[in-house]
C-alpha cells in the first residue's frame, strides 16, 4: 500500500508532454524517440493496471477508518493527465517502481507523483510553526500576567499576615478577663468610696442628732427660733423649766425620729431606682419642721405628705 505521507502530484510536465503529442505532427513525433506510440501506450497500459489497484486501495482506506483525501486528489491529477492523453477511467497513485514501468517511465511518473508532497508540507509546516509562534507569545504573555497577579496576592498575603499578628498582640496585651478584672475593682472602689462616705455621713448625722438636734426641737416646741437665743440676749423666764415640758425620755424619742427619717431620706437619695421622695408618717412633726424650717429637707409641693433632701449639689 502506498506510504500515507504523498499528497497532491505535480502533473506540469506530463501534461506537456501529452498536450505536445495532441498537436504535433506524426512525422515530429517518430522522429522523437521519447514520443514513441509503443511506450505511450504501455504508459498508458500501465495506467489502466493501476485504476483496479486505486479502487482497492480506497476501499482498505474506507474499511481502515484512514484519510483518503490524499490519494483521491492524487488521483484526480492524474486523471485530468489522461483526459489530455484521451484515456478513460480513474487512475491510482502507485509508485512506478511497483508498476513494473521503464526507469525513464518511472523518473517521468514518480516526478508527477513526488512534486507537491514537498510544497503542501512546507506550507502545511509554515502554518503549524506561525501557529504555535502565536500559541507561545499568547502563553508567555499568560505566564506574566499571573506572576504579576501572584506577586499582588503575595504582598495582599503578607500584609493579612502582618495585620493578624498586630492584632493578635493587641488582645495579648489587652486581655479580656484582665480588663474586666480591672474594672471590677474600680467599681468596687468606687462602692467602698461611696459608702465611707454614707457612713462618715451618718456618723456626722447621729453626733448632731445627740448633741443638737433634741435642744432644737425643744425651743423650736416652745417658740424660740431655730438657731437658739442670741447669747447676749437673756433667755424669756417662764413658769417651768425646758426639763420640766421634756422629760429624758421624750427627748430620746424625738432624737430616734429624727436619726430614722435622716436615715431614710439619705436611702432614698442614694437610691438610683427612687425619686427621693420618701412618705410622712406625721407630716407636722416637730422634726419635719425642724427639717424643712432649716431647709435640709423640702416638701413635694401640693403634696405634703412626701419629703426628700434637698438637692445641693445637683447630685441626688
């Protein structure tokens, strides 16, 4: 079977040949040996042989599953050739060798059949090398657009990284249970503070209440003003004595008053959940009046049944 590498033939100088023995007179053509009608026709004779050979061919081809759009154009050269020579029927493209032809037959033959091969390959191999050209500029221009790219998510990379561990020392140095920890404590500074305070307070309070407050509930019963008679003034001569209208034991009752509303108006002040306002047992107690007369506690106004501290520093 012909080698599946030959393609289309180069029939230019058989067909000159052939066009030359159409239109030449017969006595030029006897007298050249190369136009002898004897080996135009064995030529021919063994061009005829090779039809059968190429519709086999074709036909192992068609069975194979291989191209035969090689062989077929091959062998429509040669038939247009013999369309000139006036021969009918398809011919193959059998080398001469296999032909059985002369050595000049076959030179004449195998040119026809080995002229293009070579042209049809180069142009074949040009188109393959500009394409494959293309296919590489295209791949290395790919190639540095993706080191490019890789080196942007390299830098991104690097600088995630670096952030990560910035913000890893953060919270290494700022711990959470530290940081509540800490603010516990201040809280419960702050509640110690305040109740030192409370307490001072109350000491302060408790010391007034046994030294001060149940002589001024007693003038204050008995008229005198609230801060008590003038020291250059002489005290009004009354019939009883202050000791005589408060027995011990009342005094210690009054103080006990006093010392429990202090204490309650002080809660409610302190209280965040409360107004302040506290409700009367006894809104005309002397120790109400004592409170109000001195302005330390104050009257819901229209109400008088509530009392509250008075708000000095605006922090109550």
């Amino acid at each position: 079977m012909a080698s599946s590498s030959r393609t289309y033939l180069d029939v230019s100088r058989y067909l000159d040949l052939a066009h030359s023995y159409r239109y030449s007179h017969r006595s030029e053509l006897s007298s050249d040996p190369s136009f002898e009608l004897a080996d135009l026709d064995r030529i021919l004779a063994t061009l005829d042989k090779e039809v059968e050979d190429a519709r086999l061919y074709i036909r192992q081809f068609q069975e194979s599953g291989d191209d035969v759009d090689e062989y077929t154009a091959q062998i429509r050269s040669i038939a247009a050739s013999k369309r000139y020579l006036r021969v009918k029927g398809p011919v193959s493209s059998t080398p001469a060798s296999s032909a059985g032809l002369s050595s000049e037959d076959g030179a004449i033959l195998q040119e026809i059949i080995t002229a293009q091969p070579l042209s049809r390959i180069q142009a074949s191999a040009d188109f393959t090398i500009k394409y494959l050209d293309d296919a590489i500029k295209q791949a290395k221009a790919d190639l540095l657009k993706e080191e490019k790219l890789k080196e942007e998510l390299d830098a991104l990379s690097q600088l995630l990284v670096a952030r990560n561990a910035s913000l890893r020392e953060r919270m290494d140095r700022q711990d959470v249970s530290g940081m509540t920890e800490k603010y516990v404590k201040k809280l419960l500074a702050r509640r110690d503070k305040s109740r030192t305070q409370v307490r001072h307070l109350m000491s302060v309070l408790k010391n007034l209440l046994d030294s001060r407050v149940a002589e001024l509930l007693v003038e204050e019963e008995n008229g005198a003003p609230v801060g008590g008679f003038d020291k250059t003034k002489a005290r009004p001569r009354k019939g009883t004595t202050l000791d005589d209208i408060w027995t011990g034991a009342r005094s210690a009752k009054i103080a006990r008053e006093a010392k429990t509303l202090v204490e309650n108006l002080l809660n409610a002040a302190f209280d965040g959940d409360s107004s302040g306002w506290i409700q009367l047992e006894d809104p005309d107690s002397i120790v109400v009046r004592l409170l109000v007369r001195s302005e330390i506690a104050v009257l819901r106004p229209g109400d008088a049944r509530f009392i509250k501290l008075r708000d000095f520093a605006g922090t109550f």
